[in-house]
C-alpha cells in the first residue's frame, strides 16, 4: 500500500516536471523505479512506457479536438517511428543492463545539455527555395508533401525526417521514453513544421510508438502491472495539473533546477553502468 502510494507520487512528479518542460515523464520514471526502487532497467523502462501510452492516449484527443496535430504527417512519421520502436524493443533483450544504463546516462546529459541551451522563442523555421528544390531531388516531391503540409506551413526534407522518426522508435524502445525530444526537433528544424504543431504531433504519436515496444515487453513478461498501475496514473495527474499551472510557473528557474536532477541522475547511472 506504502509503495503504491510512494510510486503514486513519484508519478506526479515526473508527469508535472514533464508537462512544465516538454518532455515525457519517462526522463525521470526510468531512473526512479532503477535507483530509487531498486527495479530492474527493463522492467522500469516497460512501465515508462505504459506511462507513455496513458499521458499520449490524453493528450492526443485534445489535440486532434483542436486541430493542432498534423494527423496526415503524424500517420506517415509512425510508421517508420512504430518500426524502430519495434527493433528497439527487440535490441532491448540483447544487451547487458550495463550498456543500458549507459546509454540512458548519455540521454540524460544529452537532454540537459539541450535545456541549457533551448530558447523559449524559438521561431518556426520557413520552408526556402533550397528546401523545396532539395525535397524534389530527394524523391518527396510537392505533390506528396503538399497534402502533408497544414495552414501556413509547407513540410519538407521528409525523407530526413522519417529517418528521425525511426531514430526516436528506436531510442523510445530502448529507454522507456517518448522520443519526443527527437520527433519534434526533426519535424520543427529539419523540415519546417511549427513548434506547437510539431509538439502536438509529437505527442499523438509517442502512445502509438511506445505500444509498439510495449508489447514486446509485456510478452516477455516484464510489465508489472502493480507497479505500473499507480506510477502511469501518476503520470497522468502530474500532466494534467501542470498543463493547468504551466503559465503560473516561471519555467526558467524550474528548467535550471531540473537540469541539476539530470546531471546527478546521469552521474549516477554512469556508476550503474559500470557496475559500482
């Protein structure tokens, strides 16, 4: 009952933390159920990502409800996104817990490095003449991504983004997260979708994605659902309140205090890593 309630309030944490910043819960999910509870890295990872499919399976009805989404674009991005997901999934049983715990330690510092040096105005890129005469060499000529574009924006450099969209499955297969943090810097920077759009694009697609290396991990039996229950709902409620206190918080501040988590999160999976 304690460790449920325990789990309960972690799961707020990182869904408000998440929520508040822009990333997925699974950045802290992961290294609290390994280093706070003593969980095994799968087994924290596939709870990660039932955490993932409850906050996405939210989110993404209001975003559709509002037309913020690129479902076109979305649609076309997962496919090649649930394929890495699935390799990651598999590729997950392959290798040591060691070697995982290293590489969501290089996530960790990748992540805060990235915070450190995000612009809150950070304006959306517009496609350019070199962009659409580079998505016509590329074979994603202007007849595909013209329907794929929305009001305002015209999407380009697909084929780069596909490649970021298998590249997120992957890493979200391999280490419980969304692979957000991936999806939308492809979809913003490398082909020109708007920041919101992309981040609401982002966040329809991470449900689908994690379902697709959840599976993997439920058939090897490595969900638990008594932790997985109350550390999802968790999740769900610290998303849903930081939604709603989001412009009452002065982000700067929390993004530096959250960055100090992820540096001492990243140094203490280092010494998991290497087996100390």
């Amino acid at each position: 009952m304690i460790t449920g309630l325990v789990l309960l309030v972690g799961g707020v944490a990182a869904g408000m933390f998440g929520s508040l910043l822009g990333l997925g819960g699974g950045v802290l999910i992961v290294p609290l159920l390994t280093l706070g509870f003593g969980l095994p890295l799968r087994e924290s990872v596939s709870v990660s990502l039932v955490s993932v499919i409850v906050t996405s399976s939210a989110g993404a009805s209001v975003y559709l409800r509002k037309h913020v989404a690129n479902l076109r674009l979305g649609m076309v991005l997962e496919l090649f996104s649930a394929s890495g997901a699935l390799i990651g999934g598999l590729i997950a049983f392959m290798l040591s817990e060691q070697v995982l715990a290293g590489l969501f330690a290089a996530l960790l510092l990748w992540v805060a490095i990235s915070m450190l040096r995000r612009s809150d105005s950070a304006p959306a890129s517009a496609p350019t003449a070199a962009a659409i005469s580079e998505d016509a060499e590329s074979g994603a000529g202007p007849a595909f991504t013209d329907t794929l574009s929305g009001p305002g924006y015209r999407v380009h450099r697909l084929p780069l983004g596909m490649a970021g969209s298998g590249l997120a499955g992957l890493v979200s297969a391999l280490l419980g997260v969304g692979g957000g943090i991936i999806k939308v810097p492809a979809m913003h920077l490398a082909m020109g979708v708007p920041l919101k759009v992309a981040a609401a694009t982002s966040n329809m697609m991470i449900g689908i994605t994690a379902t697709s290396s959840a599976v993997i991990y439920l058939l090897r039996g490595q969900v638990d659902p008594f932790v997985a229950g109350p550390t999802a709902i968790g999740v769900f409620a610290g998303a849903t309140m930081g939604s709603r206190i989001a412009h009452r918080v002065d982000t700067r501040l929390l993004r530096l205090l959250f960055v100090g988590v992820l540096l001492f999160t990243a140094f203490e999976m280092t010494q998991k890593a290497l087996g100390r």
